[in-house]
C-alpha cells in the first residue's frame, strides 16, 4: 500500500512537472551589455560568454528537465542611462526574461537596478560593473543584484599594494568622469594615503573627447613617479596615456582593469614598457577550462568574458536550485550555489551541476574565475597582476 | 635658464597641442560654416561625414602599405587623401541626389533640414561602422616625432622636454594650405564668387544667372575635401574611431558659432578660440611659475584657475558670451 501510494505521488508528481514543461519549454535571459560606445570593442567576448554557458546547458538539456535557454541580446549603451533602461525594460516587458546578465558599465547598471530591475523584481547579475557604489549593504537591492566582479575598493587596495611593493611613493590619478572611475580612483586614494603614498593630484576626464592636451598638461604640472590610468582602453584612457608619452610628461602608467586588454598592447606595444596593472583574474583550473572550451569562436581572455560565462551560468544553477524560473524565487538561490558547501563546479561542468542540484544536493560554483560571493553578493576578488616587458603583457603573480 | 624652461614647459604642455587641435577644429569648422552659408542649414552629419571620408583614405593607407608603396618618413595616409577626398565627395553628392535635393525642391525650412541632416547622420555612423567596424584604427606611419621630448632635453641640457609630433606639424602645414587654397578660390574664381554672392543674397544671386545646382555641387566638392582633410588629421594625430568623429561635432559647432556661422575666417579663430581655450584656463601653471618664481616664492597648489572636469564648460561659457554679445560670432557671420 505504501509503496502504490509513493508510486502513484511520484507518477503524478512526474506527469505535472512534465506537464508544466511542455508548457514552457523556454526560459529567456537578457544578456544587456554595451555594445555601442566606449566599451564596444570587448562585450562581444563578454556576450559570447555568456551565451556559452547558455548553449552548455542547452546541450545537456537538463536544466529544470528539459528548459531550453535562450539569450536575448540589449544595447547598455554604457554611458546612456536612459537608453540603457529603455532597453532592459523590453527585455522584461516585451521579450519576458527571467533573469539579466549585465549591465556591463557600473553607471548604466545602477540605472538600470533602480529604474527597472528592482521595480520588475528582476534578478541582475553583473559581469563587470565594479562600482562601490553598487554594494548595497543595506539590501536596497531586495537581493535582486549580484555581481561575479569584485568592487573596486578592493581593487583601489590590491593597487596599493602593488605600488608599495614597488616602492612607488608618489603618483598622479587620471580616472574616467563616471561611477566607475570615481569610485575607483576615490578608494585607490584612500587606500594609498592610509599606506603613507601621496596622490599630487587626481583629476577626472571625460570619455571618448578629441583632445587631452589640458588633462595631461595639469598632471604633468602636479607630477608623480606614476601615472594611473583609471579609465577605459577605448575611451579616454588611451588618449591620456597617448598624450602623456608623447609630451613625455610621464613613462610609465599603472593601469586598472578597464585598460588591461590586447588593444592597449597593440596600441602602445613597447611605449609603455616597465609599466604595470592588475585585473580581475586567477589561476584556478577554471580559467584553462574555459579558453578551452571557448576555442577559436571568441576571445575567452578578454576583459570580463570569463565573468559573463559565470554570471549567466550562476543564474541558471540558482533556476536549477530553486527548482523555478521565477526570479522572486530563485534569488535566494544565488549565493547558496555560489558558495560552499558542496561539490565544486567548474566551466564545462554545468550539467554535472544541474544532476547534483536536481538531485537535492549542493554545488560550490567556482567557474572561471573562482568565484565566492561575499557581502551583499559580490565577487570577493581575485586579481592578476601584470607588467610589460618588451612591448607584450606579462603575468607576474595572482594575488 | 630658468625662464627658457618655463617657456619650454607651456610650449610642450600647451601650445603646441592646442596649435594643432585648434587646425583640426579650425578645418571641420570651415566645413560647417560653408554649408551653413550656402545651403543655410547647420549639417549635423559633418562629424560622420568626416569619419567617411577618413575611413576611406585608412582603407587606401592599407593597401597601399600592403603594396609596399610608402611615403618615406610622411604618413603614407597622405599619399591617399587624394583618393578619400574623391570617395567622400562622391558620397557627399549621391546624398545631395538622393536626400538633400528633394527637400530643397520643397523650400524646405532649415530646421527641416537640420533633422533630415540627423537622418544622414545616423545612417553614416550605422555604414561607417557597417564597412570598417567600431574599433579604433590605426593608420599612421612613418617618423613619429619631429623632435622628441628626450631628444629635446639631451639636445638643449633643459630639464623640460619639448615634443613636437611629426603629425602635429604636418597638421599644422596641410591646414595653412587647405585655407589657403579655399580662400583664393573663394574670393579670385569666378565659381567661388558666384558661390559668395549665392551665399550674401540667394535672389540677386539667381537674378544674374547663377545656375544654384552648380553652387550646391561645388559646396558638397569643397566640404568633402575639407571634412577628409580635417579628419585625417585628425586620426593621424590621435586615432581613428568613429565613435570619436562623431563626438567631434560638438566643439566643431562650438568653433562655427563662435567665430560666426556663414564666414570661413571666424571658422578659423572660432578654432583656435575653442581649442585654446580649453587648454589654457585649466592649464595648472604650478611648473611654470615654479620656474619663473624665485626661491622660495615657489607655490604649493597646482595655480590652476578651473580644474580640468570644467574645460568643457569653458568653451561653451565663451560660446555663450559671445552668442549674448555679439549674436552673430566674432566675425559677423548670420544669427543662428
């Protein structure tokens, strides 16, 4: 009698879930990055990140037995708030996402968080915003936002101890006018002070202008044995850096993570020799895993493509673990599959992962870029540190 | 000593880069302010327009380089601004065919075709990036610099260095040229008088038999090879990327206005005003004066009037002041 009784639950339990899968067979995520402006030369690596994890668990075609996921595409626009929340709102309204991977830029991203996601009860995990300001340690976010980048505090501290290390006791801040390069160069700032360096002057400059000549002429006036460049490699921090060499007003630059990419090597190639940066990035097995995976159809080592692969797979395991689609329901899963307990997932192994959740068990996510989520839900930071020699990138240590 | 070194430090630091942007503004003014006084509408797709044309002399510059074909210690590019100047102009004139001339058969009011000018400029930037792609290009080759801020200091013994960019001189050369030449066919050709007199009083101008289709077309001629010019340039001295040719139009508009909309000369001072402007109010003259002061009179701050977030603000304060005083430019050009 027991044993018919749990047959027939599970059966009927079987034949409702199969039933609500042949209801909706498909689950949308907006992946919204920007792809026009000043960061439209990387976020097709970053999207096409993404939309790997997607086809990853498509392939195994398990995900809340048998949802097929499906990316939808949106333009940030990176420095238009107002396009940019325009667009995510279609995304909710018009294309019926249940989850966001983006935005890319920490300016857009709050505007979207606040216009949009947070209204919508919608669940937004971040690639590569990295502001301070995006860390709600009050839960203003109602948990909806996660980020699989590291704030930029800690990043500003990672700086300085590079820097220290270095001996340098003296620099000049050149940081791009948004949320992103004033938060970093303000936590840089106080980080540096605290450890006894001097910052003679940090000024703002706008992005994607004609013309530095006025920005490096003040740093160069306040001087500094380092220039840092908190900017973006295709904005204005690659004319600061170009009008600086060619006014010889600083040789060498320590940049952050939005100039560290193959253009600013192609770029500047020896130019910037003895120079050095950090960016969001380790050594864990997962890194190789996924620039395996990722083959020749993109660049898996650009700037945040690895976080945008774990970003959309951390929404899809958090879907598995919650066993709906509903982001109400699933935000709570996020942290839970991102961290320990649980048997460790790395890139290529999301379906292995989607069997131990169905199964009741627990994951630790760890992804391509090893990730742990702390606080209010943001990465805790793993940073490679580089310098150039010879007119190419050198990885020196992770840190 | 002391005092070449303060004069050393503001020609490194500021005029010498605001000579050469203050020529690249001054040439995409001149643009502006020719289609403005001739075809009286403000052109916003000038920036992209610009962006085309130097698109198709980086596509040149290519294959050229990829034939071995140089210009010795000059950028190969300007071996193909021949070439840009004819593929912009032929644009130029297909928009003219098929856009522009349908609103001008309507008598269409300016702000009319200042939106339709948007259109244009909307549907380049999308084939700009359609051809060549959104990143940035480099094209420049040849000699870098005239004189290097470390060849400076070893040459003189000064402790500041001067730089002057190959690029920045030869913007300097070509621009003199460029405004040379426009301004005797300007006022010594019979074309260019006719184009003047179309421009001061467009029903004397037909009255006396001046075909208007043929001024149009040899102010889309004229325009393309000021905004290929302009943004060559423009892209040796910096980079090509046409997200920034766009962003361009801003302190271009800025220049024409400043110095009057409708007169070339004001274009060329409305340039350098804008360009000069920018970079010497926020200029921190902390080195400067550190050089000039005596002993201990040396100041601790940076001595910079405005910091260097407000120089944007700078030029359009001048624009304003300018447009309350004298509501036609520096140079009496027509009321916007």
């Amino acid at each position: 009698m027991k044993k018919l009784l749990m047959a027939t639950a599970a059966t009927a339990l079987m034949a409702g879930s199969a039933f609500a899968a042949s209801h909706s067979k498909e689950v949308k995520i907006g992946v919204i990055l920007g792809f026009t402006g000043p960061l439209e030369s990387i976020t097709p690596d970053m999207a096409a990140g993404a939309e790997l994890a997607m086809t990853e668990v498509n392939e195994a075609g398990t995900l809340l037995d048998g949802m097929m996921v499906t990316p939808v595409r949106a333009d940030s626009t990176c420095i238009d708030a107002a396009a940019a929340s325009a667009a995510a709102e279609r995304l909710i309204t018009s294309d019926g996402v249940k989850g966001i991977m983006g935005a890319d830029c920490s300016g857009v991203t709050g505007a979207i968080l606040s216009n949009v996601a947070v209204p919508n009860g919608m669940v937004m995990i971040s690639p590569s915003a990295t502001s301070p300001a995006l860390s709600h340690q009050n839960n203003e976010d109602n948990g909806l936002f996660f980020r699989t980048a590291p704030s930029d505090a800690r990043q500003g501290v990672v700086m300085t101890e590079i820097l220290m290390e270095e001996g340098v006791k003296e620099v000049a801040v050149s940081y791009v006018n948004n949320d992103y390069g004033k938060g970093l160069a303000d936590s840089f700032q106080a980080a540096f002070e605290a450890a006894g360096g001097t910052v003679t002057l940090s000024a703002a400059h706008e992005d994607q202008k004609a013309d530095y000549s006025a920005e490096v002429g003040a740093l160069a006036s306040a001087g500094g044995e380092r220039l840092v460049v908190a900017g973006y490699v295709d904005g204005g921090g690659s004319g600061i850096v170009r009008a600086a060499l060619d006014t010889g007003a600083f040789d060498t630059f320590q940049f952050v993570d939005g100039m560290v990419s193959d253009t600013l090597t192609a770029k500047f190639k020896g130019e910037i020799d003895g120079s050095m940066g950090q960016v969001p990035g380790t050594d864990s097995p997962g890194a190789a895993n996924f620039e395996k995976m990722a083959g020749d159809a993109f660049n898996p080592t650009g700037p945040f493509a690895k976080e945008s692969y774990d970003a959309a797979a951390l929404i899809m395991l958090a879907m598995q673990a919650a066993g709906s689609t509903d982001p109400q329901v699933y935000k709570d899963k996020v942290m839970d599959v991102a961290n320990a307990p649980g048997e460790q997932i790395f890139p290529g192994e999301l379906a292995k992962a989607i069997e131990i959740l169905a199964g009741g068990g627990d994951i630790d996510y760890v992804g391509a870029t090893a990730v742990e989520l702390i606080g209010p839900g943001e990465s805790a930071g793993n940073y490679r540190q580089i310098t150039y020699k010879d007119g190419e990138e050198v990885t020196v240590k992770f840190r | 000593m002391d005092f070449l070194n303060a004069i050393v430090a503001l020609s490194n630091f500021v005029l010498v880069p605001a000579i050469a942007y203050g020529s690249q503004l001054a040439l995409g003014a001149l643009g502006v302010t020719l289609i403005y006084g001739i075809l009286r509408f403000s052109n916003f797709a000038h920036g992209d327009t610009m962006a085309f044309g130097t698109m198709v002399v980086v596509l040149v510059t290519w294959w050229f380089q990829s034939m071995g074909i140089s210009f010795g210690p000059l950028p190969t590019a300007l071996l193909a601004l021949p070439l840009g100047i004819l593929g912009c102009m032929a644009l130029l004139l297909v928009t003219d065919r098929v856009v522009y001339r349908f609103y001008r058969a309507q008598k269409a009011k300016p702000v009319i075709l200042v939106i339709v000018s948007m259109g244009v400029m909307f549907i380049l930037n999308g084939l700009v990036r359609f051809i060549i792609g959104p990143d940035e290009q480099r094209f420049a080759d040849g000699e870098r610099f005239i004189i290097s801020a470390r060849d400076f200091k070893e040459m003189t013994g000064l402790r500041e260095g001067l730089a002057i960019k190959s690029t920045q001189g030869i913007t300097v050369i070509v621009a003199v040229i460029a405004v040379a030449l426009l301004f005797w066919f300007l006022n010594r050709t019979r074309t260019g008088k006719s184009m003047r007199a179309y421009s001061d009083n467009e029903d004397l101008a037909l009255l006396s038999g001046i075909n208007p289709e043929r001024v149009v077309m040899y102010t889309w001629l004229i325009v393309a090879a000021l905004a290929t010019v302009a943004g060559t340039l423009y892209g040796l001295d910096k980079s090509f990327k046409p997200f920034v040719y766009f962003q361009l139009l801003l302190p271009i508009f800025a220049s024409a206005i400043v110095g009057g909309l409708g007169s070339p000369l004001g274009a060329i001072a409305g340039g350098f005003v804008i360009a000069f402007s920018e970079v010497t109010i926020t200029y921190a003259w902390k080195k400067v004066l550190g050089y000039l002061m005596p002993e201990g009179l040396e100041p601790d701050g940076l001595v910079q009037l405005l910091s260097t977030d407000y120089k944007f603000a700078v030029s359009f304060v001048i624009l304003l002041i300018v447009l309350l005083f004298r509501p036609t430019g520096l140079f009496r050009g027509k009321s916007v």
